[in-house]
C-alpha cells in the first residue's frame, strides 16, 4: 500500500513541475519576446521610408518609418535570414547571428519584377520607435465600420469619442480625455484646417474614403503645429497619390435612405502624382420615429471636389512638394417634419434648421533637402468659408477667411534631430446674428467680428541616449497676439524603453487658444436661451501631464501577438470660458473661469491576435472632470465617467472576408441642471447608463468588396431628446440635453470597386 501512495505522490510530484516548467516556457516566451533594430537605406545614404523588412520563410514583416528605421521580432527559424525590399531597389539578404541591430543598403535596379510579400497590417498601430505615445488607425481598422466620415472613423477606438452638438443638424465634435474638441487640435495632412467657423461642421465634411491614416495622441504634443493641442492631437493623414489604389469607387447607402458615393482616381508619371477624388451625398427620406415631430436625422446635401498634386519625395535629396485644392458645398436641412426649407425660413409657425456652406481651400507643402542633416519645409494653407443659416427664428449669417504658413528648417545630427522655424496665422471672422421674431427676450443680436494676427517662432530639439533606450523632446515656442500679446509655450516629453516591448513615457506642457463662441457652441444659437456675456473673453489656458506604458507581446510562432497600454493624464486650467448653463435655465452666461478647473483621465487597453484570424481589444475608459465652486465640485456634462469598449473581428487566412463588432457601453453623464424649468420641462440629473451593439460583414473578390452591416442593434434611443418639442417657440426649448443616441438601429449596405497601382 504504502509503494502505490508513494508511486502516486511522485507522479504528482512530476506532473506539478512539468507544470510549473510549461508555464514558465509561457510566461518567458510572453514577457522575454526580443526584436531586432535597424535601417534601410540606399547607396546615398538615404532613408527608405516604407520599405518591408520580413523573416525569409515566414509572414512575420515590419515596415521602415520615416527615417528608415523599423524594428521586427525574432522568431525561431533554423535559419535566419532578414530580407528587405523597396520599389525600384535590387531585395537584399541578411543572415543574422548574434545582431541586434543592422543596416541594409539597396541599390538601385533599372528592371524591377514583382515581388509579392504577405504579411498582417494592424489596424491600430502604437510605434515604439516614436518619442511621442501615438495611435496610427490604418486603412484596416477603417474598414471595420461604415466610415461615411471623419466623424465615424472612430468607432472602434476608446481614445476619441465622437460628440453631438447640435441633435437637429447632427453637428459633432471630437472630445478626448472628457474634454470639448476645441480642446484638441486636429490637423489635414499637418494643416489647422479646422477652426473657428469650420468646426461645427468639418470633420464631417472630410469622406472617410480620402483618409489613409489617423494618428492620434494625447496630452501635450509637439510645438512644431502650434500652441492649440491642450488635451491632444487628431492629425488625419489623405492618401497620397502615389501609394494609393488607381480606382476606387465607393457606393454606400443605409435604411433611411441617405446615399454616399465616391469615387477617387490616381496617375503617376515620372516624379509627379495626382489624386483626384469626388464625394457625394444624398438626403435620406423624413424620418419621425419618436413622435416628436422633429426629424431624427437632418437632411443633407454634400458635394466635395479634391485634388492632390505630388512631387518627389521628401526623404530623397533634393526639391518635394505636395499640393491640394479642396472645395465642398453642403446643406443641412432639420426641424419639425412639415418645415419646408425656402418657404419656412426664420418662420414662428414651423420650427426649422438650414445651414448652407461653401467652402474652398489650398494648402502647400515644399521642401528641399540639402542633405542628410539640413532639411527645409515650407507650409502654407488658406480657406475661406460662407455660412448661411438659420435656426428658428435666429438668423445665422458667417465668413471666415485664414491664412496659415510655417516655415522651418531641421538639423541631423549625431543623436540629435533639431528643428526650427517662423510661423504666422491670419484669422478673420465676420458673423452677422439677427432675430426674425423678438416675442423671446434675446438681447445678443449684432455684428462679432474677429480679426487675429499670430507671429510664432519655435524650436524643437528631439535627442537620444543610451543606444537609443532613452529619448527626451524638449520644446518651446512664442507667440504674439495683436491683442492678448506675448504667450510662451513649453513642452518637454520622455521616452524609455525598460526592455524592446516595454515603454514608458511622460510629457508635460501648456496650451493656449482663443475662443469662437458661437461657432464652438452652436448649441447655444439653436435653443431659446438668452446669451448673457459678463465680460471680455480672455484666451484660455491649461497645462497637461501624462504618462503611458506601453507593453508588447508574442510568441516565437506569431501564433499569439498584442499589446497593453495604460495611461493617465491631468489637465489643469487656467482660464476656461464654458458656458453656464445651470443658474437659470432661460440663460447661457458666458465668462472667464479662473477657478479650480480639472480633467483627469485614465485608459486602459488591451489588444489580442490569434492565430493571425482572431482580433479581440478590450478598452475601459475613466473620467474625472469637473469645477469648484467654492467648496462644490460640479461635473460638467455629457462625460460618462467609466466607459467600456469591447471588438472582435475574425479574418481568415484567404482574406475573403471578414467579420467585425464593437460593443460600447456608457456610464450616466451628467446633464444640465434643469429643476428651475416647469415640471413638464425638466429632465433627470443624470443620463441612463446604456450600451450600443454594431456589427459588419464585408466579402473580397478580385476588384469589388461587399460590405453590410447594423449600427445599435438593439435599437437603443434617447426619446424625445428636445425639451419643449412640444413648442418649439417657447423660452424653455432646449436641445443641449442629447447624451445618447437618436436616430436608432442603422442597417447599411456598400459596393468598393477597387483598381491597385500597377
């Protein structure tokens, strides 16, 4: 007896250990994963921004950035072998030993044959090499939804949270960390194109079919685009003209009958490029699903030309350009569903909403590379913008002309990348604001114009040590205001790498940017509230710090690969100016807040791939934002205070298909403060919490993509989001209490015919 127990406890015995060996193989192969650095560069030195790096045997590939370095794990072959290939250069070999860092030099080739590599594009892609902690949303990650525009390229991200500001026009913004989107500087193609009067509605008059890639970041970025970027940065990159498709044609169109259609065509011929592209949308039908007799969905009319121009290219020696002309018309047409537009125009019988724009604009980007260590860049942009409108019985009539140029010059050299540089910005706003009926008593009807003239001059000094492990930015910049006068901004941001796929980093700095109420605040020329101006509007001010982790992972097979990210970040300002409108319900007062004012935020994120078929992330969101009065602490609205995010995309190995879903689920919010209103007119304190299912399948042939899917699948709707819909004309209506969605379940259906570059 006594044999047989000791037989059993020993292999018991056994059995823990091997055990505890295989996990300890696991739990090496997920934290001790290594990667290999380097360069690809051609015979002049020169970089080779975008060449593939891939392990001969494998589909395991990396991609050189900007400056020619890339970074690629190892994985196990009995014999190794790098290989990099790049358009137009001979592919060469490498067989590794002991390396942790090499360079390729590609040759030239007068006869290039095809070469065909595979390999798996993220969606998201979170850089180690780069100082600043950035998301780049891909092409990939943009297909896993709809993506009509701007404003819907972000449905599977927990960074940026797409924002109502105005339910009958569907106008949006961009928040992140709980913050306003005039908070966060968003840039086309590294331009502040969206500002003053283009922010109500510019981000959604950008077709997702021209966007190439998104990068986003949080906190204090650099000074090389401007003072603005006080919680982040949102700089959506277009396709260029050489690296994209030659056809695409895109025809989309959803249950409420609203249709897009695009359609976007590239040619090459020696240096130059081009890309032309046209964009359209048609009204959807009059949809009431509510019963409130307002619409649930404006409609709209979009027309969109655009043209790039490319020469060169900036990484080479020598003269670059880039330049692109784009010109949109659009209207908006929402309100009660019997307003008619041109007959019921500033009309107190029926309610109704237009907005008319026309908008041009040009931008440039030229440089000339001396050589490897000096660079020069000139940009320069100008729009203009016409908007007619009118919301009731408020007439709304807006013109806006900019003028932006930065010009800078940057030194390589050793472990120091140096840039600096002039800037100037031109800013004319003209808004004409009249009452077509005075029963309401509105006292803010007149003329605001508003003229600036910023002077800038900045330097940026990016530096490495200790074999590169370390990486430190420091940055400043002045401006001068013809008004407010002189602002100095500093920035300083920190990387290091603790080990290949672990990263930490933190940045501080300030920000500063002036105000355009109204076109900031549409919100507050659609409802009856009075507008009460206490002051003169002061620039507001905040100073942001944050740190991120960053931790990579996978396996020697590639069978198992992904990322966890945590970060945190306070903003604390200065001067805020957010109007207030809880002390009477019948008024929006508007002042300088020079009290206690915070937003504190933290992220966590983690993203899986399996097999190369499975994709899981799971993303939770906390938010603390709020103001001190006194020894009150008031939220300020419309921020849920834990959001969750939740996708799962499955592609196979064929790449026919794939299928993609997103579950969010929302925290109450806080709402305006309405207990002053009559009974009728009051709203809850708090939002419900609420969760929003989507879901899309998309099928590949050779040249057509099919694409279908269900945006809220479980139909969850705000009800009746309008206070006072009942009468549209009374002093309580108010539509600044939207926290969820209104239109309800959304099923659409899409065509990509698609024609690659030879």
């Amino acid at each position: 007896m006594s044999t047989a127990y000791e037989l059993k406890l020993l292999n018991k015995m056994r059995l823990i250990k091997s055990g505890m060996f295989i996990l300890f193989l696991l739990l090496s192969a997920g934290v001790s994963a290594q990667s290999i650095i380097g360069k690809v560069l051609n015979t002049k030195q020169e970089p080779l921004p975008g060449a593939t790096i891939m392990w001969l045997g494998t589909d395991v590939t990396a991609d050189a950035d900007e400056n020619g370095a890339f970074e690629i794990i190892t994985v196990k072959v009995s014999n190794p072998k790098l290989i990099a290939m790049y358009p137009g250069y001979v592919t060469d070999t490498i067989h590794l030993q002991t390396q942790t860092y090499i360079e390729f030099r590609l040759r030239t080739v007068k006869l290039l044959k095809e070469v065909v590599v595979t390999g798996i594009k993220d969606g998201v892609v979170i850089s180690d090499l780069k100082p600043i902690k950035t998301e780049q949303i891909t092409q990939t990650e943009l297909k896993k939804a709809a993506c009509c525009d701007l404003a819907g390229c972000f449905e599977t991200q927990t960074t940026v949270q797409p924002q109502t500001t105005n339910v009958i026009t569907n106008a949006k913004e961009l928040r992140i960390l709980g913050l306003s989107g005039v908070y966060n500087q968003v840039l086309i193609d590294g331009f502040p194109i969206i500002q003053g009067l283009t922010y109500t509605y510019g981000i959604s008059s950008m077709p997702g079919t021209l966007v190439d890639n998104i990068y986003v970041s949080k906190g204090a970025n650099s000074v090389l685009q401007g003072f603005e970027s006080m919680s982040g940065q949102i700089n959506v990159e277009t396709k260029e003209p050489d690296k994209t498709d030659r056809l695409l044609i895109n025809v989309y169109a959803n249950n409420f009958m609203e249709r897009h259609m695009n359609a976007n065509y590239s040619i090459k011929k020696g240096k130059w490029s081009n890309l032309t592209a046209l964009h359209s949308v048609q009204p959807a039908n009059k949809v009431d699903r509510d019963n409130d007799n307002f619409l649930d969905l404006p409609l709209l009319t979009r027309y969109m030309f655009y043209n790039k121009w490319k020469y060169g290219n900036e990484k080479n020696w020598g003269w670059s350009a880039r330049i692109a002309l784009r010109m949109v018309h659009e209207q908006r047409i929402g309100g009660q569903t019997n307003f008619e537009a041109k007959k019921d125009e500033g009309s107190n019988r029926v309610y109704g909403q237009t907005v008319s724009i026309n908008q041009p604009e040009l931008w440039m980007k030229t440089g000339y590379r001396l050589n490897d260590i000096h660079n020069f860049v000139l940009f320069a942009s100008a729009y203009q913008q016409q908007q007619a409108s009118y919301f009731g019985t408020v007439k709304y009539t807006a013109g806006q002309n900019n003028f932006y140029t930065n010009l800078q010059h940057e030194l390589n050299y050793s472990a120091h990348d140096l840039k600096t540089g002039l800037s100037y910005r031109f800013l004319h706003v003209d808004e004409d604001i009249a009452f077509t009926d005075t029963l309401l008593k509105r006292s803010y009807n007149g003329n605001y114009q508003r003229v600036e003239h910023i002077t800038g001059v900045f330097t940026e000094n990016t530096m490495r040590f200790f074999n590169n492990r370390l990486t430190w930015i420091a940055g400043i910049r002045s401006d001068y205001h013809q008004v407010f006068g002189l602002h100095i901004t500093p920035r300083t941001l920190v990387k290091y790498d603790i080990t290949p796929k672990t990263i930490i980093r933190a940045n501080i700095g300030s920000g500063w940017r002036t105000v355009n109420l109204f076109s900031e605040n549409i919100g507050l020329l659609v409802s009856s509230r009075n507008i009460i101006f206490m002051e003169a509007l002061r620039p507001e001010k905040s100073v942001n710090i944050g740190f991120n982790l960053t931790q990579k992972f996978e396996t020697h097979d590639n069978n198992l690969t992904g990322y966890f990210s945590a970060d945190y970040y306070h903003t604390n300002f200065q001067n805020q100016i957010f109007p207030d409108y809880d002390s009477d319900p019948t008024k929006a007062i508007i002042k300088n807040f020079t009290g206690t004012s915070i937003s504190n935020g933290f992220q966590a994120e983690c993203f899986i791939r399996i097999y190369r078929r499975f994709e899981l992330k799971t993303g939770y969101n906390w938010l603390d934002v709020y103001r001190m009065n006194g020894e009150n602490k008031t939220l300020l609205p419309f921020n849920p205070r834990h959001k969750v995010l939740n996708t799962f995309s499955y592609k196979p190995l064929s790449n026919k298909f794939h299928i993609d879903l997103n579950v969010h689920w929302y925290g109450e919010q806080r709402l305006p403060d309405t207990r002053l209103n009559p009974e009728r007119y009051q709203r809850p304190l708090f939002s419900s919490e609420f969760s929003v299912l989507n879901i899309q399948f998309t099928y590949n042939f050779k040249f057509i993509e099919f694409y279908g899917g269900c945006e809220n699948v479980f139909d969850f709707r705000q009800m009746q989001p309008i206070i006072g819909w009942q009468n549209p004309f009374s002093p309580f209506f108010d539509t600044s209490s939207v926290w969820g969605p209104t239109r309800g379940r959304e099923v659409y259906a899409g065509i990509r015919f698609v024609i690659k570059a030879e």
